[in-house]
C-alpha cells in the first residue's frame, strides 16, 4: 500500500513540476513581449483568446500611428516585408521604418536590404518618394540637361509583401521573424492588403493584458523555481496599480486608433496626393515632427515606469 501511494505521489508531482515549468516557459514569453511593447510591427506570443502566451505568434493587426514620414510603412491586412538577415538568412517584419542609405538602397533600420530590394538613381528627390497601396514606388529625378534642370517621374520598384502563415513563424529578435525550417511552405505575395505610407504598425498586444498575466503566474508557480519572486510581484502590481489609474485614457486612446484606420488610410492618400509627407533625413534618421507625434511622446511617458523594472521582471531561471 505504502508503495502504491509512494507512485501516486510521484506521478502527481511529476505533473506539478511540468505544470509549472509550462508556466515558466510562458513567462519568458510575455517578459519578451513585455521588452517589445514599443516595437514597431512586433507580433504578440499573448493570444487574448486564451489569455495566456504561446509560442503560436499572434499576426493580429495592430493600431496604427501617423508619422508623416516618408519612408515609414504600414501594412493594413495581412502580410509581412522580407530582408536578408546576417548568414543569408531570410527574415520577415512588419516594421516599416525604413531609411535610404548612402548608396540609394531602402533598407531597414537595423540596415537590413529587402529581399527585393528597392534602389534610387542618383538624382532622384526624397521628398517626392512615394508608394501607392499595391507598393508601386515611385520618385521624380533630376537632371540637368544644357544647364537646365529636367525633372521627370519615374518608377523605381515595387514594395512587396509576403503571406505567412502564423503557425510557420518564429522570433528571431525584435519585430523580426524566420519560417520554421522544420516545415516546407512557397512563400506567396500578399494580396489582402494595403502598404500605408506615412505610417507604423504598433506592437499588437495590450500592456496591462501581459502584466496581469505574468503577475498571476508569479503568484502560483513555486516561489523556490523563480528568484526574487516576490519583489517581481510587488513591482508588477505597482504597475498594475498606475495602469488602473489611467486606464480609461490608455485604453480609449487605442481603442480609437484602432477604430481610424479606414479615416488614416482615407487622410493618409489625401497626404501623399498633396506632397504634405515629411521625410527622414537619410544619412542621419532624423524625423520630421508631425503632429501625431505627439501620442507617441505620450505612450513614451506612460512606459517610463516599465522600463526601469523590466530588468527585475527578466527571467533567470
């Protein structure tokens, strides 16, 4: 008998620990979330479905921001850009804060070429780039022809995105991602979609939905299978306590970008008819201040709290 429960009590245990060890790899998953939360295009492992994180990527779209950039894409639909990645690697983002470098190429931030990648003639003007919502790139180039400047329109590329499947996506760093090698997919061109110029994707996920969860997580996982799990607590429910405060206007706030996008799409056309886009200076990546800009510097102010404790919250186990 006493062999029987000693099995019994075995089996059970065994089960706890891979409960609990689940929950720790969960963890590391929103606490990766959580380092992202103002990355451009940065696709969520929390599901809201099932309130809880996977290693499934949430492709869900995410609001968009105005930056009056000229070089700035978002996409609206689905789809992601492709770049070549250190050690011919493909990656695949939905950050579309671009610049030109120094030889003309559109290129990421981090200085990723696009898998297709878009060059601009010398003489061509940067604030006269544009890009329609299928990704035809289009600038004016000027010559001088008999001392006179000619100027003519002409068309440079096409900005291509691509369908992935969610359930073939992998992190890679950022708001970048590789197909998992264990499966065999033809990547195809995106068609349900539309590149918005002028404009970013925000990271797809809520902060206080993240928090909350790990904050749970902290409170049933064995304290002796997580260091300093207490003060994790205590600072995740400050945080959560200063979300609750202003909550309404954080949340009402996204609620409604979200609910613009057909008006952003709709002022964003009018913009780029009209020439009014800024540009990002192409050496340097300095921004053109737009008014939009100034929810970003209010989001930026809402999150200094996070970034002084997320080095408390990391996972070191």
């Amino acid at each position: 008998m006493k062999i029987f429960f000693l099995i019994l009590f075995i089996i059970f245990s065994s089960f706890i620990y891979a409960d609990q060890n689940k929950l720790l790899k969960e963890y590391r998953l929103l606490y990766i979330d959580l380092s992202n939360i103002e990355t451009w295009g940065y696709k969520s492992f929390f599901n809201p479905q099932y309130n809880r994180a996977t290693e499934n990527i949430n492709t869900s779209q995410g609001s968009l921001m105005f930056t009056g950039v000229n070089t700035d894409f978002a996409i609206h639909g689905e789809g992601f850009f492709r770049i070549r990645l250190e050690n011919d690697k493909i990656g695949y983002t939905r950050a579309g804060n671009f610049i030109i470098n120094c030889n003309g190429d559109l290129v990421t931030i981090q200085g990723y070429f696009l898998y297709d990648n878009i060059n601009f003639h010398e003489g061509f003007l940067p604030e006269t780039l544009k890009v329609t919502g299928d990704g035809i790139v289009t600038v004016t180039i000027a010559t001088i022809i008999e001392g006179r400047n000619i100027f003519s329109k002409k068309e440079t590329g096409r900005l291509l995105t691509y369908y992935i499947p969610p359930g073939l996506l992998i992190h890679y760093k950022g708001s970048i991602y590789l197909i998992n090698d264990h499966y065999e997919f033809n990547v195809r061109i995106a068609a349900n979609n539309r590149i918005l110029q002028g404009a970013l994707e925000m990271s797809n996920f809520s902060l206080l939905a993240v928090i909350l969860r790990m904050y749970y997580i902290l409170s049933v996982v064995d304290e002796n299978m997580i260091s300093n799990r207490d003060l994790r607590k205590k600072l995740l429910r400050i945080k959560i306590n200063r979300l609750a405060n202003h909550n309404y206007l954080l949340e009402s706030a996204l609620f409604m970008l979200n609910n613009r996008i057909e008006d952003i799409i709709r002022i964003l056309d009018k913009k780029i008819k009209t020439g009014i886009l800024g540009q990002r200076n192409i050496f340097s990546g300095s921004h053109f201040i737009f008014p939009d800009i100034i929810y970003h510097n209010y989001l930026n102010r809402r999150l200094d709290f996070l970034r002084h404790i997320l080095p408390y919250l990391r996972y070191d186990y």
